[in-house]
C-alpha cells in the first residue's frame, strides 16, 4: 500500500549556493580505476586519445564533473611525481603497497592526468605527498604545474612537451594522514599540514585553495586540532598562507569492516541499515560544521568530503587488493541522500568527491576486464538527474507529513529524502522514496513562484539489488515519470518503491 507524504518547497526563499564542487570525483591507482578505467594505453583497440578512454570520457562528460582528485588517497602519500614524467619507457616503476601490491610503471603521471581534466572539462585536485613525500618535492611539483616565464621546473615541463603552465586550483595537503597517510597524531600532522602549506606557492595568477587531510568520520578531535592550527582564536599572531580547507572522510559501510556484504546479494535489514548509514552523514557534517562555527564563525575555512560512497566486499574472484564492487538501486538512493544532505549544508560544506569514478567502490562507470564493455551504473544516473543543482541556490523542503521513520538500530530512518534548488528560471526538486516496499504518493506544494512547466523522471527497478551489466545496460535507467497537477499550486507525483526522482520546473 503506497504512503503518502507532503513537501512544502518555498522557492522564493534563497539558502546557500550548491557549489558544483559537492559533485567532484576521486580517480586513484587503485585496481581498474586509472589502469583499465580511465587509461588504456595509446596502443589499444579502445578508441583513444593519448591512451585515455574516450567512451568513458564522453559517458563522464554527460555528468558535467567539476573537479577531479588524483592519485589518491592511500597512494598519494607513496606517490612520487617526478616518476611519472618525461618518457614512458624511462620512467621508473614502483609497488603500489596499499592496493594489491602490484607493479605501477607510472605511464598514467601529471602529463596524462591533466591531459585526462582537459578532456573532462573538469578541474584538477592534485593531492601531494606528507607521508613519505618532503617540503621541497611537494612544492616543486606546484612550480612545474603552474608557473609561467623560465625556472627549474618551467625549463623541466616545457622540455617534457608543455609550454603553457596549468591551472590547478585544489591542492590537497597529504590523505588520512592519521591512518595510510604517516600513522600521524592530530598536532604533529597539524604542525606539518602548516609546513607544508606554506611552501606551497601561488605562482602567477593561479590561486591554490589548499585542503588538510581531516578526519575520518565524526573524529572531532583531530578536525579541532587542524582548527586550532589554522583559526588563530587566542593565538596572538595571524598564521598566513595556510590551509583554506580541512577535509574528511565518510564511508557507507553497513556491515564491519571485516564484513561489508555483498552488492548485490542482500536481504532488506542490509538495506535498512544501508540506508541509515548514508543518513546519518548529516549528524556527521553537523558535528564538524558546529565545530568549525565555533573557531571559525565566518565560515572562510571550508570542509571538504574528499572520499564518500558506499563501500561492499569486493565482487567474487576479484582481487581484494583492487575494490572492485557492482552498484545497486540501493546504491543510488545512498548517493540521492548524501546530496540532500549536502545541498541542506552547502553553507559550510564547499567540496564532496565521490570514491571512486571508475571500477573502483561507488563507481559511476565499470568497464569489462575481457570485453570493454562500458556500463553506466545506478549511481551515474544520480549524478546525471541530479546536475541542474550544480551551482544553483539552495531553497528550504519541509516535507510536513511523511510516512513513519523505521526503526534501526538506534537510528531512525527517515523514508523519504528531499531538496530543492533554483537556477536561471528553472527549480529542480529531488526526491527519493527509501521504502523498499511501499510506493509514495507526493504532494510537491510550491510556494513563492509560479511554475510555468513541470518535467518529471524517475530512476527505478524491479529490486533495490538491481544493477546494469553489460548484457543489461539499461536495467536500472531513467524513465519519464507524469506530474499531475493537484489543487491549486500543488503537484502530484506517484514514486514507486526504491526509487529516486527529479522534477524540474520552469519558473
Ligand atoms: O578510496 C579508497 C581508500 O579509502 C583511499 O585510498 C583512502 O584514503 C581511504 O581509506
């Protein structure tokens, strides 16, 4: 029996802007994301521009990434850049430690990387190396990046093929620095953090907006530590040219670590608990935003979400080493959540990137070790339905009857999500119906504004376990969903269950 709920939109009300950085990306060495995803090699049969994929290029295109970070993760702190410059046949290999211990010949290095942003059309999050990196490394590496005019570094790109310095706006300052990233303790990482940072320069006109490896999950401890590093509250002197951003991370895992569960094979307390975990990112951005109000009230320090998604065992006879893992309905409601949550905080929360963008965790695409085959999956059609909130403003939802929350754990679980956004004439409203069982009848009451026209999708399927392949592309994909006008100023719309679904109205 479908519920119903009721959501009160007040479109003339402006929140914070949704910055399109809330839709970044995270492509690391690691598995199939950059090898077999992104990069195939000038050689292969894949059609190909400098050996990067262009049918994956293409697919992301169609998303409008707005920024990507690279190499990592755990393998930016082993990373080293000068290896992956200059001629592929010279350029030195290394053993990727943390994932899969395999052999990385560093054919995909800065060259290809920014090569692969210009592509995208996408801005470039280089994080460098604080774990097993130095000062000097770090900061010769923003030198031949972005400088212009003739210095060490200048002379060593141009003589490597590119003249023209590129523009690199996010610099991310070492990765979980408390774990894979040096096994650091909060101060001691915060003194580096300021270290670091100072000798990374802005050379020209290009402005780095420099990010601390923060947090992971709600670790409040470490967060104030990088704030007492940075905010200067009580500390007598201004530091200057520090850090803009402190960052953190949040996984979706349902199970333990130990025991992820499968992404495919799961029965509906998984489910439930799935879709609890996702939830409670917002008691998560809270804790850190109330945080950072108190040593920051005018909110110039920005918290980042540099690694998000959900995280299951990986697929059956795949190497554990490579976090390769299918993608579910259930996957997609994860992600339609996290960017309600992230549209409600868009104040404070400046930055998220998904993990990761290709065969690697919540992937938007996978692509077919034998065949190539290329598959969009639930979670890439979030990303696509969800692009009109990219840099629009933020307008309050208030769903004023809903159904029941369920019960888990200690947690209650909302079963409906929602946010609003308006853009040039246009308002996108995002809904999702969590219940893996009922349909939900919407009453969409529009305040504020006139809505002229209604435009209605839907992304669904016959199980929350349902997932594309590449022998079903299009098991999970969008599909036009009615809009029906109710009384006065209100709209109807019927969701079935798990489903996830926009309606954009012009205005
Ligand atoms: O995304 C996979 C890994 O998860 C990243 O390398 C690391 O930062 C995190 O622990």
């Amino acid at each position: 029996k479908a519920s119903t709920a009721r959501v009160v939109i007040d479109l003339d009300v402006p929140g914070p802007a949704i910055s399109r950085h809330l839709y970044g990306h995270f492509a690391e060495h690691l598995g199939r994301c950059i090898y077999g995803g992104f990069y195939v090699g000038e050689d292969s049969e894949l059609p190909n521009e400098g050996g990067i994929r262009l049918d994956v290029v293409e697919a992301l295109r169609a998303l409008a990434i707005p920024n990507l970070r690279w190499p990592g993760g755990c393998f930016a702190d082993e990373y080293h850049w000068q290896d992956g410059i200059g001629p592929k046949a010279d350029r030195p290999s290394m053993v990727n430690t943390h994932w899969g211990n395999v052999e990385e010949n560093n054919h995909f290095g800065t060259h290809e990387f920014l090569a692969l942003c210009e592509l995208l059309g996408a801005e470039p999050y280089v994080n460098g190396n604080v774990g097993s990196g130095t000062v000097r490394e770090m900061s010769e590496w923003v030198e031949y990046l972005t400088r212009d005019g003739d210095s060490p570094m200048v002379r060593l790109r141009k003589a490597n093929g590119r003249d023209e310095p590129w523009r690199v706006p996010f610099w991310g300052i070492g990765n979980e620095a408390w774990g894979c990233g040096g096994n650091q303790r909060a101060e001691a990482y915060a003194d580096l953090a300021r270290q670091y940072a100072t000798f990374l320069k802005d050379h020209g006109d290009n402005k780095l907006y420099k990010i601390a490896a923060g947090a992971g999950d709600d670790d409040l401890r470490w967060t104030e530590a990088l704030l007492k590093a940075v905010s200067c509250l009580g500390c007598g002197r201004e530091p200057k040219n520090i850090f803009q951003a402190i960052s953190f991370h949040y996984y979706t895992v349902a199970g333990t670590w130990e025991h992820k569960g499968s992404a495919t094979d799961f029965g509906l307390d998984d489910y439930y608990r799935t879709i609890a975990k996702a939830q409670d990112i917002e008691r998560v951005i809270r804790a850190h935003s109330s945080l950072m109000d108190a040593y920051d009230p005018e909110r110039k320090i920005g918290l980042v979400l540099d690694e998000w998604g959900t995280w299951w065992d990986v697929e059956p006879g795949t190497n554990p080493g490579f976090l390769y893992q299918q993608n579910a309905m259930r996957d997609a409601l994860v992600a339609s959540v996290h960017f309600d949550v992230f549209h409600r905080h868009a104040e404070r929360l400046v930055m998220a990137n998904i993990a990761q963008t290709v065969n690697v965790l919540q992937a938007m695409l996978l692509t077919d070790a034998d065949s190539g085959a290329l598959v969009r999956t639930p979670t890439y059609h979030v990303f696509e339905m969800n692009k009109g909130h990219h840099d629009a403003v933020s307008v309050p939802v208030h769903v004023i009857e809903r159904p029941e929350a369920y019960a888990v754990d200690d947690h209650a679980m909302e079963l409906v999500s929602a946010s609003a956004s308006v853009k040039d004439g246009r308002g996108l409203v995002s809904l999702s119906n969590l219940d893996p069982e009922a349909g939900l009848e919407v009453i969409l009451d529009l305040r504020g504004v006139e809505v002229q026209g209604v435009v209605g999708r839907l992304l669904t399927a016959s199980s929350p376990q349902a997932h594309n392949t590449p022998a079903s592309l299009g098991a999970v994909a969008p599909v036009e969903l009615p809009v029906n006008p109710a009384s006065r100023g209100t709209l109807a719309v019927t969701l079935p269950p798990h489903s996830f679904a926009t309606v954009t109205l012009t205005l």
